[in-house]
C-alpha cells in the first residue's frame, strides 16, 4: 500500500485496528517475563486465534506481533542473531490470517534507549540502526504498512521514521504513550510531535496505550484540528488496577469501551483501535458504533 492509497482509504471512512496482543495473550497462557515475541513462535496456534477473532470482529488492520523484535530489545532475552529470523516468522503469522483480504502492519516499539539529544547517551546513528535494520526486514517480507506505536521519545520517534523512510515509502503510523497533559515520557510533547512528524512524512500521528479513552478526547481533538493527516486513538481498556496477584486488570467492557471511543471519532479521529485490556468483542463493539455514523 502506498501513501496515497492510505489516504484514500482513511478518508472514506474510520479504520478499525485490533486490540491488544499481550494482556490477551496473558489470558490465554503467555507467562509474565520472558519475550513475547518468542513465545508467539513457539505457540503461534494461540496468536492466530487471537488475531483470526479480531478479524472476525471488524479489525481492517493487524499489527504483526513484531512489536518487541528489534537487535536491542531481542538482545536482552539472548535472541539478537535471530532479527531477521524472527521478524519473518512473526510477519507471516498476521499475513497469514489476513489472507489479503486486511492488511498488516510491521509493528515497531521502543527500543530502550534514550536518544543523547534527550538526554540519554545513544547517538542517533546506533538508534537509526535497530530501526533500519528491522525495517528492512519487514519490508522486504510484505508488510502492507508499518506502526511505530507506543512511543515516549519524539526524538527516538523521529529517528524511527527516518530509518523506515531510508527503506521504504510505506505508510508510517507513529503512535505516542504520553502523560494526560500531553508530556512525552521522556522527551517534548506529542502537539510538537505531530507537527514535526507530519513534515517528515508519517501517515498518520496519535495516542496508544497511555490511558483510557475519557482520558484522550482534549488531545485527540487538538491533533485532528491542526493536523492534515489522519489521527490515530488506540487507548486501553480504561486505567489498569492491580489485583492481588499484582496482575494488571483492565475493567472497560466492550459495551463501555465502545461508548466512550465515541467522543474520539466525534473529536476527528480517523484511525481507532484498543491497546491493553482491549479483547476481541471491544473491536467487535467499536467496529459496529463506527459503521453507524
């Protein structure tokens, strides 16, 4: 898919994405510490039911399950000789449930490092790296898209896009985790973000994870004013509790969950989606209440 083509299809009407990978996961086995990204290779019949359920329930895009497959984040779980390897297998499995018939997008996160223009000591060239090298790689296996979601740096954010941008012309969805004020973790702030971002190219610009949707209207609404690409909402399922068990439990329900995405798409949000604690029947829900505006 090219960037036109993206545009196009986001101007027709809202894009569902699916809804969470790991908190689901969690739920159907995945125990707590280790990669993800490995387990869902040594269990990919568990991922591609999650992932066929979310098809089923409207999703129009599926993030691969490469969200943690970059050299440096691979590194600490012993995997860094198996980049290439991983990225592959883990892009097939969504290609596979797609079938072409959705389109998937090479998912990309964080990679532990802080730029040292933020304060951190890792130069753009050694971030610019984990990003190209894992770009090219989703690329050159069919990724129809990419996402770099999650993201706490705008500067680690930019370093991403011009990475994938030296790889490829695919559309890049960059997606923020951000305090309630807007504040990115760790470096400026997703208005400027945004800004800079659109001039560099990215599809479109946006929230995931951070907090539940009541929590996101202010900043979706100003993004979509002054922004001329699409905005992305991907919140939880609400703000996590912690049980007894120190698990963290998300308490949205789907029928709550769909209610109140609905000031997001009211606020100019083109692109909607649920991150953690979101299960197939929150996409089911939201697909449904965004066909009948």
């Amino acid at each position: 898919m090219n960037k036109s083509e993206f545009k196009e299809l986001t101007d027709k009407r809202i894009v569902c994405l699916d809804g969470a990978t790991g908190t689901n996961l969690s739920m159907r086995g995945m125990p707590k510490g280790g990669s993800t990204e490995a387990w869902i290779l040594d269990h990919p019949d568990v991922f591609q039911q999650l992932q066929r359920e979310f098809v089923e329930a409207g999703s129009d895009i599926l993030y691969a399950p490469t969200f943690g497959a970059n050299r440096k984040v691979l590194d600490s779980f012993g995997f860094a000789d198996k980049v290439e390897e991983m990225n592959k297998r883990l892009l097939a499995l969504s290609q596979e449930v797609a079938k072409g018939q959705v389109l998937v997008a090479g998912d990309m996160s964080p990679t532990g490092l802080v730029p040292d223009s933020a304060g951190g000591d890792a130069s753009y060239e050694q971030i610019f790296d984990i990003y190209r090298e894992q770009a090219e790689i989703l690329y050159h296996a069919g990724a129809d898209l990419m996402a770099v979601e999650t993201m706490m740096s705008s500067d680690e954010t930019s370093i991403a896009l011009d990475a994938i941008s030296s790889v490829c012309d695919l559309p890049v969805l960059c997606t923020f985790s951000v305090y309630a004020d807007g504040k990115c973790f760790f470096d400026g702030n997703i208005f400027d973000a945004a800004a800079i971002l659109q001039e560099m190219g990215a599809a479109a610009v946006g929230l995931n994870c951070s907090n539940g949707p009541d929590q996101m209207e202010s900043i979706i609404r100003y993004l979509a004013k002054n922004c001329s690409i699409p905005v992305i909402a991907k919140p939880n399922a609400g703000m996590p509790r912690i049980d007894d068990k120190g698990i963290a439990v998300y308490d949205l329900g789907p029928e709550a969950f769909a209610v109140q995405m609905k000031p997001l798409t009211d606020a100019g949000a083109r692109i909607v989606g649920g991150c953690c604690g979101t299960e197939p029947e929150h996409i089911r829900l939201l697909k449904k209440m965004i066909t009948e505006l």
